[in-house]
C-alpha cells in the first residue's frame, strides 16, 4: 500500500522540517551553522505515524529541501545518520566539516 504523498515544509521559526498527517506532526530539528549547512539534530515521528512510511517520507522531503537550496548537512541525529547509511546516495548532501563518518 503506498501512502499519500504530502509536502514536507520548513518551519523556520521552529528551526524544523515537519511533516503533518491527520494534525499529527513529525519533525527533523535543525539549526543553522552557517549559510550553506544545516545542523540536523533530532528527528521525531509521531508514534502513530510510526512504521507506515512518513519517516521516510520526512526523510526524504527533507533532503530534497536541502539539495535544491544547495546547502549542506551535518547530521547529529541519529536517525538521519542511520537513514544515510542505508542510503548512501544522500552522502552526497555531508558536509565535509561533518565528523562522524557514515
């Protein structure tokens, strides 16, 4: 079954991409370290959203997010640094001053 694809947006004054389904929010929180690299600190998925894709889906609107503004990333969450290791194709989106390897 394939969910319903909805918008990840960017909640500046928050300091988060956030992913909302039926009022439930979801969020990756980030701070800015610069102009170009976001910080990713902690992502939350609603625990009723939990295990049906919007993780993954908040994952990936975020990362779409951050390659089309040309920025990049230092995970410090661990969720995202274990979502790119599965997915290696966004290691691209590191930055070099990043510190765990992935």
């Amino acid at each position: 079954m394939k969910i319903q694809e909805i918008a990840v947006s960017i909640n500046r004054a928050e300091n988060r991409f956030e992913l909302e389904v039926d009022g439930k929010l979801s969020f990756i929180a980030y701070y800015p370290k610069d102009d170009h690299t976001l910080v990713l600190t902690h992502t939350e998925v609603n625990p009723i959203m939990a295990g049906r894709g919007f993780g993954t889906q908040l994952m990936e609107g975020t990362f779409g997010y951050i390659e089309r503004n040309f920025l990049k990333i230092i995970p410090l969450c661990t969720s995202v640094t274990a979502y790119i290791r599965r997915h290696p194709e966004y290691k691209r989106l590191v930055s070099p001053a990043a510190l765990l390897p992935l």
